[in-house]
C-alpha cells in the first residue's frame, strides 16, 4: 500500500513472518486501489470465505447428504471459531483453509468420480490449487500430495495412463498459470522459488533460508512442547476456543471439530464402508487430509489447520441428514433447530475474546469501540507530544528491529501513505543515518534490542540537528 504497488520485500529477517506468494495480499491491494480505502485491506479472507463453503457443499454431496443438508454444511463455517476471529485480519490462513478445502473437494471429485467432464474438473481443480499455491508456499507442497494421491487412485481403479496423465496435466497448467507467477519472481529476485523458507532434503540444502519448522515452532506454548508431537494437535483440539486465550491460539477449531466433526469422521466409516460409491470418497478425502496433517511442520496450530473441517463437517451433516430421515423428523424444524445451536454457541465462543478486549483495555464503546494500535500497545508514547510530532514527519528512518519493534512498526504503517519508512542498511548503519539527517530527515527510530546503545557520534548528531535526541 505504501509503495503503490506489488513489491519485493527485502528486511527479512527483519520482517520474519514475510512468507510468498502474496495471492490474497495482493487482492486486499487491489481492492484498496479500485475503491481508495484502507478499510478493506484486512478483508482478504473473506473474498475466500465461499469457496470453503462451496467445498464444505460439494463434499457434503458426495458423501450422500441431501440439498437442503449440504447448504447447512457450507453454513457451519461459523462455527469455526478461528475462521471467525481471524477473518478479517492480516493473516492469510483463513483464506488459505478455503482454498485447501476447495482443493480437496475437487481433488475429491477427480479421483472418486463427480459431475462434469474430466476435463472441466481437471480445471477446476487446478484453480482451486492455483488458489491454494497463490496463498502460502506451503500450498505447493499440499498440491504435489493432491496430485501423487489422486494419480495413485486412479491407477488403482485401472484409469489409462493417458487419460490419469491428460487430467494431471490440464490442472496442473490451470495451477501454474495462476500460482506461477509468485515462484518465478522470488526465484529471480533471490535464487529460492520457495523464498524465505529453506528446503532441504534430507541433510542436504536446495535452496538456502529459513527454516520454517524452526520459526512456527518457536510460538509453540510451553505447555504444548512438552508433550510428544504425535500428541501435541490432539492437545491443541481440547482447547475449542483457544483465539480469546492470547496471541498464539493453538486451536480455535471450535466444538463443531472436537464435538461434532472427529467422531462423525469415525462413525460415517461404519455407516459408509458398505456404499461402494461413497465409501470411495470418505476415503480419499480422509486420506488427504491425514496427508496434509503428517506433512504440515505445525499440525497443532488451530489457524493452519482449518481445513480439516473439509472432513469433519461433511461426515457430521450426512449422519445428521440420515438421523433426521430415520426418525422422521422434518429437515425444515431440525435445521431451524441446529441452526439456533450453532449461533448460540459461536456466541458463548466469541463473548470472552470481547470481554479480554474490553478489559484489557482495547475495546472501548460503541461511539469509538477500538483504540488505536499505538494506544494499545504502548499507551504512554501515544500521547506524548514528541511522538505526535514523529508522526507528523513524512519519512522516517529506522534501523532493523526486535518483536517490540515489528509491533511499532505496524503503528507506523497506519494509515497507509500517510508516512514512508526507509531502513537502514546493515552494513555502516551509522553512516547511513547520518547521511540522512544531512538531508534533513529528523527522525530515526533505534531498535536498542537489536542495535544496543547508540553511539554518541549519533546522539551528537541527533542533538545537532534537533531540541530532542
């Protein structure tokens, strides 16, 4: 928003979580641009939000649940807890959920059988891969499971090895038109297709980075890292409201997961395992998802994985479909019923995150219900006269910085345009620094985390050129 444009960003480490592609940032971009507002930049996830519904339909189909249930499916996504907390943020993995859950639902529907040509689902599900890859780095690897698994079932089912190539192919080309772009450029810019994260195989380095298990298991709570890791997302499960217990929720997967959707997995085995036609779905679909599960560095991580909705909330609405037809209950009154449920319960949910909020002093009322981030965080500088007059500056200089200073920085950025911060560089900061207060640059934000004391040739300069060093 800054620059105007879709640019490369340089200060990581100094911007640790900068992860590319860019698909959803690049959306919420756009859509400032058309409408010249910053109030939809923290909306991306929700443009994605029906394409997980959709799947959360499809599948719900394919699994034996009537029109009227299979709508209720895509209607659940409410209840995920997580997906509602963080839709409209700055984090992308809610819009990365829907993506992989649509990519599942028709990866699903090329290996067991759906409606449509071959050819049309082959397409489709290069979109939705295309989406996903477009999303997070991570769906690259994601993708490549959908793709050995769907061409490993088909072989199975004695597909011609024609036709299993001709279907990888289309959707793969779909994918790499409209995910591609994102690879090529971090492969121009720093050599790694995959850039910042390192890929490795084995103890050998491809692409040289950082190392994401590393750096997502470093927000791992101390509790968690106790426990052994088969049994860490097990754990995490148990806490169903997690996104109103601090920054690192480690589930958020609500009770619609733990309650509802892991033992309807188990239970729609036992109904299904004698339906050929839709065995073959429940098994490929809790196939892929185990996959994505075992392949993931942080499986116990709520917010990256709310695609294993894709499994759970299908199963819980066909056995719910096929307990209302047994007992002769009308779908109309059941589904008014559940409904109700769900609301009332995302609202037991959600009311402590508000209650944290209002006490912890973020939400203020209905006239100005939030405070800015500056206030929040660091209420003393907000009002302090010689902050205001840094704000008022239109370009800032700063060296690299800490945790602290990441969050300042997100201060600084609010609102878009309304200042230019410029980095300086690691090497000869000093000088630098110097330089541009000779431009009559006034200001210079030092990280003392990072940086230590500042030398006193700056505090000299400082004092030189301003009242205040």
């Amino acid at each position: 928003a800054h620059a105007g444009r879709v640019h490369w960003v340089t200060t990581v480490p100094d911007i640790p979580f900068v992860n590319y592609p860019m698909g959803v940032e690049t959306l919420s971009f756009t859509l400032m641009r058309a409408f010249g507002t910053d109030r939809l930049l923290d909306a991306g996830n929700l443009w994605y939000w029906p394409l997980g519904a959709f799947a959360l339909v499809v599948l719900a189909g394919r699994l034996g649940a009537s029109a009227p249930w299979r709508w209720f499916a895509g209607g659940l996504l409410i209840a995920a807890p997580v997906l509602v907390g963080q839709g409209v943020t700055g984090y992308v993995d809610g819009a990365l959920g829907c993506a992989v859950m649509a990519s599942l639902a028709t990866a699903v529907l090329m290996a067991a059988g759906g409606p449509g040509s071959t050819t049309a689902r082959a397409i489709l599900w290069g979109v939705c891969l295309g989406l996903m890859a477009g999303t997070k780095g991570l769906g690259v690897g994601f993708a490549a499971i959908q793709i050995i698994t769907v061409a490993g079932w088909l072989a199975i089912r004695r597909r011609p090895a024609r036709s299993i190539l001709t279907r990888l192919a289309f959707a793969m080309a779909t994918a790499a038109l409209i995910a591609g772009y994102w690879y090529i450029r971090a492969t121009v810019e720093s050599g790694n297709p995959f850039y910042p994260v390192e890929v490795r195989l084995g103890d050998r380095v491809i692409w040289a980075g950082w190392g994401l298990q590393t750096m997502m298991n470093a927000e791992m709570p101390a509790w968690l890292a106790e426990r052994p890791a088969w049994l860490r997302p097990l754990l995490s499960w148990l806490q169903p409201d997690a996104p109103a217990r601090g920054p690192v929720p480690t589930s958020g997967l609500g009770y619609l997961w733990i309650a509802g959707g892991l033992p309807a997995v188990a239970l729609c085995f036992v109904l299904l395992w004698r339906d050929e036609h839709r065995r073959g779905a429940l098994v490929c679909l809790s196939a892929l998802v185990a996959l994505h599960l075992l392949l993931h560095p942080t499986p116990w991580w709520g917010r990256f994985t709310i695609w294993v909705h894709a499994v759970g909330v299908p199963c819980l609405v066909m056995i719910l479909a096929r307990l209302g037809a047994a007992h002769q209950i009308q779908w109309r009154a059941l589904a008014v019923v559940l409904t109700l449920g769900v609301l009332v319960l995302v609202g037991y949910e959600t009311y402590p995150a508000l209650d944290h909020a209002q006490r912890d002093g973020r939400l203020l009322g209905r006239k100005d219900p939030y405070r800015s981030a500056l206030a929040y965080i660091l209420p003393e500088a907000a009002v302090d006269p010689l902050v205001q007059d840094m704000l008022a500056a239109p370009v800032l200089q700063r060296t690299p910085w800490s945790e602290i200073g990441v969050l300042v920085g997100g201060c600084l950025a609010q609102p878009p345009g309304a200042r230019k911060i410029r980095v300086l560089p690691t090497e000869e900061p000093i000088a630098a620094a110097m330089a541009a207060a000779a431009q009559d640059m006034r200001w210079l934000i030092w990280d003392a985390k990072v940086m230590g004391t500042p030398p006193v040739r700056l505090l000299t300069e400082a004092a030189r050129v301003s009242q205040h060093a």
